[in-house]
C-alpha cells in the first residue's frame, strides 16, 4: 500500500515537473518573440516597409538634416540666413541629380548632371542664396538653369524666378523635375544667359551659376538699383564669387569666395 501512495507520488512529481518545464519553455519563447518584435519597432514601424516610398524620403530628410548641420551651420561654413538653411532643409536635392547618384545627393560636393555639366556642391547653393539676401517679394534671374536645383531652393523663399539655361534638354529636364515637385513660381527659358531676359527686368537679384571672364552688361543693365548680383568670374575652373552691388546705378564689386564653376557658353549653341 505505501509502495503504492510512493508511485503514484513520484508520478505526480515527474507530471508537475515535465509541466514546469513545459511552461518555462514557453515563457522563454514568448519572451524572444516579443523582444524580437519590440527590436524590429525600434527600427522601423512594423507595418511599415523600408522599401516604401514613405521610408526612402524619410531617410533623405534625414539626411538634409546631416547636410544642414555639417555642412552649412557648422564652424568654418557659417551660413546663418534662417529662410536659407529652411529651404536647404526642404528641397529634395536626390531629385535632381542623375537616379545613379542620388545615394550621394547629399555629400559636400558638386555631381555631374550630363553634358560636361555639374549641380553646385549644397554650400555654394546656400552661399550664393544668402549672398543676395533673398526677400518674399523678390524677382530673382538664375543664368544656368542646369539640373533646377538652384531655382527650386530660390523659389521656397522668394516670390519669382526666371532661369535661363543654354542647353535644351537640361532645360527640359529641370522643368519636368520642378513641375512633379509642384512649383509654380519658377519660369524657365531655354537661351544664351550672356542677353538676360529683358523682359521680366527689372530684377531684385541675380545669380549667376556658369563662369564668364567678364561680367556681362546685359545683366547689370538688368539689375534693378539697388540689386545685389552673385558671379564667378574668371578663366575655366579658377574664379572669384564675386557679389556686386548697383547703388546709385553704380557698380560695387566685391571679391567673396575662390570658386570652380563650369564656364559660361558664349556662343547661340552648345
Ligand atoms: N544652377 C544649376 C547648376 C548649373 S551648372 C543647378 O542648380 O543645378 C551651370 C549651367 O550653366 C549648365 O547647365 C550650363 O549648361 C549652363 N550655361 C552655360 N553657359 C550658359 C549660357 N551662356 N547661358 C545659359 N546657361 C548657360
């Protein structure tokens, strides 16, 4: 009889002690799955794909961020202008640049966009942007449309710009980035930058994205008084920015940065 009550007391022990190990082992598998859940929330939302427009425009503004930061606030670079590093913030610069590249968008250096041409290094753009001190009522005439870039960083600020760019399929390539991007505030024309566009002028300001060896008189008799103009000057690849000024229909010119631009077509065609 006490053999018995023992057996089936042993029994017991063994049923209890498989169930404990029964629990243990689900409650250390629920305790990975969660935790391999909450890992995956960390880095992304779980009904969000990484692969999802959404995401890849997430990780481009974040990266805007970066740019903002390191390479225009920061010590040496200084650009402070508010409205500036705002639009540097926005505009979605991956889009203008060759789909190839776009993984490099963001670093401190000029792309080339085709035809020998480049997009400006992100700290030129904000420079020359803050150079002219750009107002909300401002008409503002880029010469070299190239990729848009430029225009679409003047346009979150100002109220018009009218671009002119020398080749046509440059041209039509930065209106087709510009129209899918929604703006409607930049006008471009394809044309040599040397005559301006009379027909808008005057201008509140102009920026000059190709090099001419001078600066070309259609674009001061353009300016408006009191207009601040931003140019390279110079022989291929070594020129000065230079900012110039018009008071009292008077020239200021004032030398600010070394700088490397494509030169300036002098010429009806490519
Ligand atoms: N602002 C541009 C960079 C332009 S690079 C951007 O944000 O992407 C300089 C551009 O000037 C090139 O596209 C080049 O074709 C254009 N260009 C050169 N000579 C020109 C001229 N005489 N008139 C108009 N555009 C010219």
């Amino acid at each position: 009889m006490e053999s018995f009550m023992v057996r089936i007391y042993r029994a017991l022990k063994m049923f209890l002690s498989c169930k404990m190990i029964t629990l243990l082992m689900v409650l250390v598998f629920s305790l990975v799955i969660l935790s391999d859940i909450n890992f995956l929330c960390s880095e992304c939302p779980a009904d969000e794909d990484p692969t999802s427009e959404s995401s890849i425009e997430a990780r481009y503004a974040k990266e805007r961020q970066r740019m903002v930061k390191e390479q225009l606030e920061a010590p040496g670079r200084d650009i402070k202008n508010k409205k500036v590093l705002e639009a540097m913030m926005s505009v979605p610069r991956h889009k203008f640049v060759p789909e190839h590249l776009r993984a490099e968008a963001y670093n401190d250096h000029p792309l080339p966009i085709g035809h020998n041409q480049t997009i400006s290094q992100p700290y030129i753009v904000a420079f020359m942007t803050e150079a002219i001190d750009p107002q909300p009522d401002f008409k503002v005439l880029e010469i070299g449309t190239g990729s848009g870039y430029q225009a679409a960083v003047l346009a979150k600020i100002v109220k018009s710009v009218y671009s002119i760019e020398i080749i046509e399929e440059l041209s039509r390539n930065a209106r087709q980035t510009l129209s899918q991007l929604g703006y409607t505030n930049v006008f471009l024309k394809v044309g040599n930058g040397f005559e301006g566009w009379p027909e808008n002028a005057p201008y509140d300001a102009i920026i000059v994205t190709c090099a001419p060896e001078t600066i070309p008189q259609a674009l001061i008799d353009q300016l408006k008084n009191g207009g601040k103009m931003i140019i390279p000057v110079g022989p291929s690849f070594n020129q000065s920015l230079y900012l110039i000024e018009k008071k009292d229909n008077k020239i200021i010119k004032k030398s600010v940065l070394p700088v490397r631009f494509v030169p300036m077509i002098n010429s009806n065609r490519e």
